[in-house]
C-alpha cells in the first residue's frame, strides 16, 4: 500500500492572473500566492461585485439553454445581485439599472448570434494545458463553436466601452486562453474575444502557429521564473503601481524598520559626542 511521501506530488497551476500579479511585483506575488495573506488586504470593490454579478446571470442564462426573457434575465439579476462594496445605495441602485440594460442588450445580441448559427458550447469554464514544470490553467466566462468549426474564446469585460483588435491581440490572458484551447482542440481553429457587455463593441482575433509557438515558449520560461524565484530573499522596493496596491501599509510597515535600523546604526555613540 503507497504511503503518503510516495504518492505522485500535484503538479503546480498558474493563471494568467497569477503570473500578471507576478509580472507586475513579485512581493505582491508572494503576499498572495506564497504567505497567502491576501484575505486580510483585500477589500471588496463596487467594479467587481457589478462584475460578478453579470457573469452569474450571463453563466445561468447560458445554462439553461438561453430560453429565459429579458425579463427573466432582471429578474435573476436581482436574485444573484452582489452588494459587497458599494459606497451608498444610491451607487448601487444606479449600477444596478445599468445592469439590468445590459442584460436585456446581451439578450438580444444573442439572438444574432442564433441566427447566425454560432453555439455556446461552454460558460465559466476552467481550462488547462501541461507545460512541463506547471500547468497553464484559465477560467474562460464563454466558448462558443462556429458552423465552420472554430471555436471562440469570448471574455466579457463589464466595465469597458470599447476595444480594438490589437488590444486583443496583446493581451495576455487571451492569448493564455488561445494556448490552452489549442492544446485541447489540435486541429481546430481557435479566435479571441473580448466583449464590452456596457456597449456590446467586441473585437476579435487570432494567433497563428509560429505565434502560438513562439507564445508557449515564452510563457513556459516565465512560469519557470516563477516556481524557481527564491521569495525568501525577496526585500520590497517603491514603484509606480504601490499607490494603489492593497498591501502598501505592509510595505510601509517595513521601509519604516528598515530606516529605524539606519537612525540607529547613524545615531553618534556616547564617547563620540563628547
């Protein structure tokens, strides 16, 4: 019988948020992925509970077989609304109305969509693909299939009004997401999405083989820079991000040691004052 220190140890997992958060600062990196302390910083924001809130309606209305109304989509709305973060009732009641638009406009583009005979093959799901040292995995919010077969990645964004195909194009997720689809889907032609759900504007485009390859090269190095990185001698350093970063006081907290430490190395000895 296989005792525990034999069985096979579970490969590591990075999303593209967790290698972005990475990218962006590695102490913030291992705030929230190493020491796990997240949940004391974090604070719940009005733009996320709104955006939570439409992908649940947009993820039930999906599965069950988009047979609802527009109605019964505000009506789920208002069932699965989150109200974590909003600054006041009257911020929340307006966001609300405007999700309530937005839904009943998502209805209707969907009907296009029917006519066009594009079918929705998967909502909220979570992907993945080996790359040697980790798995690349991602939470997609649409797939859809196309009658010529490709397959779509669609990324809602909530708090956009527009968007171009080269902001697409380099964007990391979406090209995450290309990558993993591609290692499911081999033969298959796979497009990137991403649809403003305020204006209904999407744009859409597509890596080719040489890209995609040259992308899993890249990624792979930078997933290995990550799992590799020794955080124990990590030490915080200003940048331009900090005003905004959840764990700046933590941060704070330390630049104040450390310059306690040199007032005290500096401070004069007794016989040097004399």
């Amino acid at each position: 019988m296989p005792t525990a220190s034999s069985a096979k140890t579970r490969k590591p997992s990075l999303s593209p948020t967790r290698i972005l958060s990475y990218l962006e600062c590695a102490v913030k990196y291992k705030y929230v992925y190493i020491d796990k302390i997240g949940r004391f910083y974090f604070k719940a924001k009005p733009q996320l509970s709104f955006g939570s809130s439409l992908h649940h309606v947009l993820q039930t209305f999906h599965e069950q077989g988009a047979s609802h109304t527009q109605e019964e989509m505000v009506s789920t709305l208002e069932t699965q609304w989150i109200s974590a973060g909003y600054t006041s009732k009257e911020e929340e009641a307006k966001q609300r109305e405007t999700g309530a638009e937005i839904v009943q406009a998502y209805h209707s583009a969907h009907q296009e969509r029917i006519i066009a005979q594009v079918e929705t093959i998967a909502t909220e799901k979570t992907i993945s693909c080996d790359l040697g040292a980790f798995k690349l995995s991602g939470r997609v919010d649409r797939i859809d299939k196309h009658p010529d077969g490709t397959l779509e990645i669609v990324d809602y964004k909530s708090g956009r009004w527009e968007v171009a195909e080269e902001q697409v194009y380099n964007d990391f997720a979406m090209r995450c997401y290309q990558l993993i689809l591609s290692d499911l889907y081999p033969d298959t032609p796979i497009t990137a999405t991403i649809y403003c759900l305020r204006s209904g504007i999407s744009a859409t485009t597509r890596l080719d083989s040489e890209e995609m390859s040259l992308f899993r090269e890249e990624v792979t190095l930078l997933g290995e820079e990550i799992l590799n990185y020794d955080y124990t001698e990590l030490i915080p350093e200003p940048i331009e991000v900090c005003s905004e970063c959840e764990f700046l006081r933590l941060c704070k907290r330390y630049w104040t040691q450390e310059q306690r430490k040199e007032w005290i190395v500096d401070e004069p000895s007794p016989e040097e004052g004399f």
